[in-house]
C-alpha cells in the first residue's frame, strides 16, 4: 500500500489523491458509499421484489421473515420501495451535484475571463436567479413534473443550484487572467475555450471538488425536503423524499413506515457528508504546503 501512494504521489493530480487516501474518513465515508451501492444493485438480484406489488394478506404489517421492513397501508413491501427509492435519491444527488458545478465552472469561467458584455450578462443572469425564490418558483412549476421521470427533478435541482458557485469561479477567474501564463497564452493566440480548460479551471479545481462533493449531498436533502411538500417526486415513482411523506402521518403508530426512509437518508448523506470532509481537508492541506512552500 506505501508503494502505491508513493507511486500516485509523483504525479501531478496523483499528489491530490495520494493525501486522500490516507485520510480515515475517506475509507469509511467512501466504504459506506461503496457498500449502500452494492445493497442498491445486488440486493435486487438476490431478493426481487415489485415495490408496487400489492400483498392483499400483509396489509400495513410489521417487519417479519417475509416482508423484512414490512408493509404499508396497501400492502407493498416496506424494504423494496427503500431500495428504489434510494438508488434514485442517490442518482439524483450524484447527478445534480456536480452537475450544479459544471454549470457554475463553465459559467462563473465565462465571465470572469471574457468580461464586458457577456460578463453582464452572465451576472445579471446569477442575481435574477439568486432574488427568484426557488421554492415558489418550483410550487409553479410544479404540475410539469407530473407524469416525468426522476430525471426533470435532476435538472432543476442542477440549474438552480450553481449560482453562488459560480460567483465564486468569476472572482477566481478574474483574478487568473491577469497572470503571467494566462496573458502569455493570450498573446501567443490560444483560443479562449482552451485557455479556460487549460489554465483557469485547473486552478481553482479545487474549489470545484469540494462543491461537487457537498452538491451531492445537498441534492440529496434538497429532494427529499421538496418530494416530503409534495413538490418533487410524485407517485407512483419512488424517492426517499416521497418515502417520507407517505410514512409522517404514520410515524408513531407504523413507525416502520417512517423510521426506516428516514435512516436510509441519514446513513447516506452522513456517508457523503464524511468524503466531503475528507476531500476539503485535503485540498485544504495541499493549499496551505503550498503557501508555506513545502
């Protein structure tokens, strides 16, 4: 294993992922990770439940040898529907995540290297979105995602979580085009999509790690907070998010029908919330060996 991280360390990136390696946090976040994706596309394999499939026998029964997580009020099985609908909160999350960066990093990269015109209208376009209140916007909105897949919920969350991100890109990248090989790439006539995928996206990727790892979880909060308001996932289609909704009003007398979406969630965003740590600690340790110089 010592020879391995010392191999990556030689390389350039392979100096970022060498430190991540050696971070506990990394192994247990990324492990748990590793294992909840596992449970999410073994488990059908091995146990091939319908989620719809209605039991007309076990209706809104309790954990037991046949139903392992029970069953709610119709009788569909409690432990498949968790499954589903955490394999599609998580690909919501892994998908919106960093999608909210690319956005924010082609963007935010745009502007600040461009400026004049297409920089205002950049910006003007980060404040419009920043005053609109998400929440209202996504309650008119809301009657388009009837009848669409998972996948719509994905790009709203993407297209209105990049704004403050990209601020950020467009300060960094206004203060990168004023260095020395930038303006040298410049002069010697290097298009401007080469120079920001070259020379200005390299340089702050570290700030657009750290995003794309906490946008995972945030995404994943963020759906499941707007499917419980009825304003994201709809039935029949499954997430954690409408898992919860259907099971609150049942939560202290089947509490099965809560407790077990609610641990779902809180295992998975901890899980991604630990390799967030991990990764910000080590961009935080590369950036401060190289202010000191070391």
């Amino acid at each position: 294993m010592s020879e391995t991280i010392a191999h990556l360390e030689k390389a350039g990136g392979g100096r970022f992922l060498g430190r991540l390696i050696r971070r506990p946090r990394f192994w247990v976040g990324g492990g748990a990770l590793l294992l909840i994706a596992l449970w999410l596309y073994v488990s059908p394999l091995v146990w091939p439940v319908d989620p719809l499939a209605r039991d007309t026998l076990a209706l809104g029964v309790g954990p037991d040898v046949e139903h392992w997580l029970g069953t709610n009020d119709i009788g569909q099985d409690m432990y498949a529907r968790v499954v589903v609908g955490l394999r599609i909160s998580l690909l919501i999350g892994l998908i919106a995540g960093p999608g909210a960066t690319l956005i924010a990093a082609v963007l935010g990269a745009l502007a600040g290297y461009a400026g004049g015109s297409i920089d205002r209208l950049i910006s003007g376009l980060i404040r419009l979105l920043l005053v609109l209140p998400g929440l209202l916007l996504l309650a008119l909105i809301s009657p388009l995602f009837r009848g669409s897949s998972w996948f719509t919920m994905t790009l709203y969350l993407a297209g209105f979580g990049w704004m403050i991100m990209a601020q950020v890109v467009r300060g960094q990248t206004r203060s990168l085009r004023e260095r020395e090989f930038v303006v040298a790439a410049r002069y010697l006539g290097v298009p401007t999509r080469r120079i920001i995928a070259r020379h200005i996206l390299p340089n702050i990727a570290s700030l657009l790690i750290i995003d794309a790892t906490v946008g995972v979880s945030v995404a994943i909060l963020a759906e499941a907070g707007l499917s419980f308001f009825g304003l994201g996932i709809q039935a029949p289609d499954l997430s954690l998010g409408s898992l919860l909704a259907t099971g609150a009003p049942a939560a202290t007398t089947r509490s099965w029908l809560f407790l077990y979406p609610a641990l779902a969630l809180i295992i998975t965003v901890l899980a991604v919330s630990v390799v967030g740590d991990a990764v910000r600690d080590t961009v935080d340790t590369a950036s401060s060996v190289r202010h000191d110089g070391g």
